[in-house]
C-alpha cells in the first residue's frame, strides 16, 4: 500500500482544520456541552465551503472521493471533537443512497450534500456483538404478501433485527420504488434522528416465501416513529427509535440487502476509528504541552520518567491506530476486500482510546476531571469513539471469526 496522502486528502484535511480552528473554539465547546450536542455554525460553514458534498459523485455536485478522503475530513472533526454529523449523514447516509440509490434517492443525497438535511443509519446491534441482531420480535408478514425475487442464498442472519413487512399495492416489493413496506421493531443509539430527513435502517425481512430471514435496507422518515432521546458519555444527540407498522421505502432491492448493510458497517466502524485518531491525536498534543508548562518541585512534570513513558505508550498506540486506519481506508478505495483491516482499525480505536483516553486524564491530575477542562471534552469523546457500534473484544471476536471463516 501507498502511504503517501492524496492531494485531495492533504487539501480537504487542511480545509476542514482551517473551518474547525476558526470556529469550534473551548468557549464553543462548552457552550455546546450540553445533551443533544450540534454545531449548526460549522455544519453551514463546511457546506459551504464544499467539505460536505466533496466526497460525493460528480452528478450530484460532488468531487468523487472516496474513503481515504473522507478519513481524512473525520480525522480532522476528531481533532476538533466537532459536534457534526459528517460521518453519519455524508459518509454514511448520503454515500449510500448515491451508490445504491434510485433518481429521487439521489436527489436526496445531493440534498444532504448541500446541508439542506441531515440522513442518519440505525445501525447499532449490541455492544457485545457488533455483526449481530438484537432480540427483536418480528412482525409476522401478510398471507398475501407478494413473493420476493430475492435470492435465499443471500440472506443474512445476523442483519439489524428488525422486521420487515411487505404492504399491499406494490407489484415489486423486491425494488425500492416507494413506501411498500411497514418496520417493526427498535432501533438504539440512532445518531440525529431528531433532525434527520430519513433513517437507513436494516430490517430482516418476515414471512414464509424465499425471502424470509433476508436483510434489506430501508429508508424511513423519523416523522413515521417513536423518536426519544438517549443520553451518552459525550451528550451526542443518540435516540431510541420505534417502529410499529412504519412506512418504509427500500434502498435498491431485497437481493442487495446484505451487501448494503456491509457496506454501511464497514464505512461506520472506519469512520469513528478516523474520528478516534483525531481525537486521540489532539488529546495528546495538549497533554504534552501541558508536561512542559505544569510544574512540580521546581521541573516540568514532562521531565520525570514515568509521565514521559506514559506518553510514549500514548504515542505508539496513536501510531498503530493511525497505521490501521490508512491500511483500511486505502483497502475500501481500491475496492480490495478490507473487513478484517476494518475490524483491526476499529479494534484499535477502541484500545488505544481506553488507554490514552486515561493517560491524558492522569497526566493533567486535578484539571482532568474537570467538567470546564477541555480535557473533558477530549475524554468523553474518546471514551464514545471506543464503544460506538462495538468495543475493542467484540470486534477481536468478529476478526476471529472472519479469520476462521
């Protein structure tokens, strides 16, 4: 692999840095301490700039980036801990409804690349199983629900738990051509779903034909559900969403379902790995500043050997996260298959956040428990990025398994 960054990488980086630094100051950032966090400031000023659409194909005003790009974009929020929903609204929603998406779908991701909406994807399992589906109970499908065309050899077992049932007056289910399907189930920790346009959610599909037990995704406007709000480590605007009999539209069709879902996954655990780097990259930048300033019996505390080797285990794991999520992103750009680089990237986002998350605390004693400290704002961050869509053994387990398989 080439380490070398892209052009696009080092200019969309740099773009992003600049917006951040001239508007998410520590007076922003407390200000924004609060639960349901959203900077609707820097979200209008990177559409503005172009940050948010770069990524997107050409046709839909975009630059055609990829992964590596937007790596680049999260990396930068990460350092800023910005309060955007880039990840889930531009990687995420806006990038599959462009890849997989009919015409008026992609009117909508053009739409979120300009920042007019916010989309989001429901695609949290559970904590000990980041490829798995919770216990969901499925609503049964109709007797004369329509036979789907999808493949059974493609099903997905281990898909979002939610069930999916065909409603009448569609002659093709099986295609996304409108709102022929009603959701049943809950859905946790659906980021923004209080102001997103639509929610991607993966649903298993009910019934007794061939399609039974089949993963499909599914476009669904939080208007149609129960939306409540959930509190997290980081005060992220998180929600708890229920569905019960919801209109729902399909993304593509029924067959591609678990490929989509992949594809959702994969870019979401890269993603808060990005995000991860930058907030770890950030947090250790102000903690070694800190060790040359603070000082104890008349030294810089930077200058006593246990603080300078917890910071040099700081920067090694630093340095192996940022190893893993280049490998991952570049592996997705090529289009090469890249879960297990994703699982490893992902599981580093998680150790090394832990372990650097409380070197920075420690390392700042007093101050780093201190809610105005913008430690703090560091710490959560970290601590959110660890256990967002699965922690560091649930994603050992999952390469485990990937590797066995």
């Amino acid at each position: 692999m080439d380490f070398t960054p892209t052009e696009a990488q080092t200019d969309l980086a740099r773009l992003t840095g600049e917006v951040c630094a001239k508007l998410v100051t520590a007076d922003r950032l407390r200000e924004l301490d609060t639960p349901g966090r959203f900077d609707e400031q820097l979200w209008k000023a990177l559409a503005e700039t172009g940050v948010l659409a770069a990524a997107l194909p050409d046709a839909l005003g975009g630059s055609d980036f990829g992964e590596l790009e937007q790596s680049a974009v999260l990396r930068e929020l990460g350092r800023s801990v910005a309060a955007v929903p880039y990840l889930w609204s531009i990687v995420l929603g806006a990038g599959a409804l462009a890849r997989f998406g009919a015409a008026d779908q992609h009117a909508l991701a053009q739409r979120a690349g300009a920042g007019e909406v916010v989309l989001t994807a429901a695609l949290s399992a559970s904590l000990h199983d980041p490829i798995g589906a919770p216990g969901i109970t499925a609503t049964p499908a109709s007797a004369d629900s329509p036979a789907s065309a999808a493949d059974p050899a493609s099903s997905n077992p281990t898909a979002a738990g939610i069930s999916a049932t065909d409603s009448a007056g569609d002659d093709s289910p099986s295609r996304g051509t409108g709102a022929a399907w009603t959701l049943t189930g809950v859905a946790t920790t659906v980021p923004y779903a209080d102001r997103a346009e639509r929610i991607l959610v993966p649903a298993l599909i009910s019934g007794n034909d061939s399609a039974a037990g089949t993963v499909a995704v599914f476009l669904v406007d939080p208007a149609n559900a129960v939306v409540t709000p959930q509190q997290v480590v980081d005060l992220s605007p998180e929600f708890l969403v229920e569905f019960a009999n919801t209109p729902a539209e399909l993304l593509c069709t029924v067959e591609s379902g678990a490929d989509i879902l992949t594809w959702l996954r994969e870019r979401a655990w890269l993603g808060l790995s990005a995000l991860q780097l930058g907030t770890l990259e950030r947090a250790l930048d102000i903690t070694a500043e800190h060790t040359r300033t603070r000082e104890q019996f008349g030294k810089a505390i930077g200058s006593f050997q246990s603080v300078a080797q917890r910071l040099a285990d700081a920067y090694i794991d630093i340095g192996g996260l940022r190893l893993t999520v280049t490998q991952a992103a570049w592996r997705l750009s090529e289009g090469l298959p890249a879960t297990e680089s994703v699982h490893i990237a992902k599981f580093w986002a998680a150790e090394a956040g832990h372990k650097v998350a409380h070197t920075v605390v420690h390392v700042h004693g007093g101050l780093g428990i201190d809610r105005d400290h913008i430690t703090h704002n560091y710490f959560t961050a970290a601590k959110h990025h660890e256990f967002a869509l699965g922690g560091a053994t649930p994603h050992l387990l999952a390469l485990g398994a990937q590797l066995a398989g």
